[in-house]
C-alpha cells in the first residue's frame, strides 16, 4: 500500500512540475529557480519556474493529472478495506451463532471430527449347546446310516458339558433370529445331530457345515429367510478380540460350492474362539452375535483334541491338483484339521434370559 502512495506522489509531482514549466509568468507560487538569460529577449529579468511543494496542492493546471490518479487510489484503497470488512462481519456472526470463540472457517473445518458409531453388545437372548464325546463317524459301524438319533448313543459317549451362549440382538438382529431358530428347530432342521468339523488349536472351533446327516451335517431344507447383513458395514463393527467370540462364518465358510450356488442356500456355519489371545484374523470377514456365557472349559476341551494335519507331501499333491482344477482338491482339504475324536452337539435349545443357567445333571 505504502509503495502504490508513493508512485501516486511520484506521479503527481511530475505531472506537477511538468504544469508549471508550461505555465505561464504570472503563476508565481512556490519558489523561483532562475535560469539562464536569453540575449534575445527585451529585459534582463530573469525566468522562473513554478515547483510545488506539495504534489497533491500544484496549480489549477494540474487537476487533470488529479482527477486521473486519484480515482485509481481510491479504488484500491477501498477494495482492500471492504474485503477486510466482509471477513471481519463473517467471522463475527460465526462466533455470534456458534457462541465460540474468533476462530477462522478454515480451522473449524479442520477441528471437527466425524462421530463414532456405537455398538450395542446387550444380551437380548440365551441359547445352549450340550456337547458330547463320541467315537470316531467314521469307525462307529453300529449305527444306521441316515439315522440322525443314533450319530452319538448314550452308551459310547462321553458328555463333555454344556455351552450357553449370550446374542445380541440388536446389534445383529436377523443373525441372532437365525443361529436361534436352528437352535431351537423351527426351520425344519437344526444343530443337534451335527458335529463340530473343524479345531484350529489357539483359534477357534467351527461346526454347522451342511451336507449329509450321516457325516453329522446340517441337511436341508432350511427356511431361513436371508441375511440382509451379511452386505452392511455396521455387522462387522464387533472383533474377535477375546476367547469365547461367536461369530458367523463367511469367509471361513467351508460349504460345497455346489451348496453355495443354489439359490435357496443358507449359511448356518459358526464358529467359537478358543484363545488364549485374540483372532484378528477373523475380524472384518466373520459377523461376531454372541459370546459364551458359560462352558468356556467345554470348549477348551474340544480345542485340545488332536486333528488331522496331512503331511507336507500331501500338501503339495493337493496344491497342484487345485491348480489343474482338480474339485477333489477341495473335497480333501475339509478333512484337513479335523478332530480325530468326534465331537457331537447332542441338544440344542433357547433359555430364558430371566434365569440363572445350571449345568447338566445339577437340578
């Protein structure tokens, strides 16, 4: 601003001196220069020059070079003052509004921060699942096949004990309903019978794949309506972050492909952490509705029973099988990780929330 002042000064002065040299002799204002005689001339008098003092008060000749200058002056002058104005009024009525103090629009933006959404982890309902020790499927050639009741008899089984699990409801609210309708067996099917197919030691333990009733899986139909949740962002806000973690299996889902391209398919696979620490590997593909209440022994037990684990030969057999696109590849690997002793849910069923849970055989 000082520098466009002083160009205008500048300016003005010149234009000033420049009036006066063409003036005439009678504008004797201001100071004479004398300058040098002209032989020529009448007298011996000597020329004057009028000079301003002031740029801004020169002769009336120079109202000209005043009326153009100024103008321009004064527009810069008073766009940067109404700018600063319309800031200054701006932040005012923010802080009038907001009752805060004199903070800039730019920085507001940057100190306000998204709110975090909560989850509601609050036991709407109560399930329990009675666990047995049976024989191995495989090697129990008493039984008659396709006969659910006789996967696991009384005589050769030895009770492991029971696990209740606590859902929430309202955080998850159609894969509670779901989990709880095959427990209870109002879709035409349920848990009981099967058995628990798959014991990852310091994991988790999984059970529910569907297939044949007499490799103790889930048999169909299942009348469950489907999972709209399995597509929603807030049904993954739950980790795995302690043992005893029930979640639905989506990408530890070990169903037939043949299963999961049918149209009426349902997934029912769950599977329980057993610690002792944390499972981050299953956050963000595997939807967590409930927790164990009681039994945590129970399923510490089925954790420790040994698996199949298949030699690394065979793991390279396998290997270049799914790469040809051998679907046998895939058949054997379900068998992987299996528990050598066969652990069957014998029973299956709701509780209510209201009461306490006792263990099988207190009364």
């Amino acid at each position: 601003m000082a520098s466009c002042v002083m160009s205008c000064r500048m300016a003005l002065g010149v234009s000033g001196a420049t009036v006066g040299r063409s003036a005439g002799p009678e504008e004797t204002s201001g100071r004479s220069v004398p300058t040098q005689q002209n032989n020529d001339t009448e007298s011996n008098k000597p020329k004057t020059i009028s000079i301003s003092k002031d740029p801004l008060s020169v002769s009336p000749s120079s109202t000209y070079s005043r009326r153009k200058i100024f103008p321009l002056w004064a527009a810069f002058m008073g766009s940067t003052l109404a700018a600063a104005g319309v800031r200054a009024d701006s932040v005012a009525e923010d802080n009038q509004t907001t009752g805060e103090a004199a903070i800039p629009r730019e920085r507001k933006a940057v100190d306000k921060v998204a709110p975090v959404e909560k989850v509601d982890t609050t036991i709407t309902d109560r399930v329990y699942l009675d666990v047995s020790l049976c024989p191995s499927v495989s090697r129990n050639n008493d039984r008659t096949l396709g006969n659910a009741s006789q996967i696991c008899s009384v005589a050769d089984s030895e009770s492991l004990g029971r696990i209740v699990i606590g859902l929430y409801g309202k955080q998850v609210p159609q894969t509670v309903s779901n989990f709880k309708a095959m427990c209870t067996g109002q879709v035409g099917t349920s848990y009981a019978g099967t058995i628990f197919h798959k014991v990852l030691a310091g994991q988790y333990i999984q059970a529910g794949r569907q297939g044949s009733k007499d490799r103790g899986e889930v048999v169909g139909p299942i009348i469950l309506g489907r999972n709209p949740e399995t597509v929603s962002g807030k049904a993954y806000k739950l980790d795995h972050r302690r043992p005893g973690t029930v979640s639905l299996c989506l990408a530890e889902n070990d169903d037939e492909e043949d299963l999961k391209l049918d149209v009426d398919y349902r997934n029912v696979q769950f599977l329980i952490t057993t610690g002792p620490g944390p499972a981050p590997q299953l956050d963000n593909g595997n939807i967590v509705f409930g927790t164990v209440l009681e039994g945590m022994d129970v399923v510490a037990s089925i954790a420790q029973i040994p698996t199949y684990k298949p030699s690394e030969r065979i793991r390279q057999f396998n290997d270049f099988a799914q790469f040809l696109g051998d679907d046998r590849a895939g058949n054997a690997r379900n068998f992987w990780n299996r528990p050598l002793k066969t652990v069957v849910i014998t029973k299956c069923g709701e509780l209510p929330i209201g009461l306490p849970v006792f263990p099988p055989g207190l009364p």
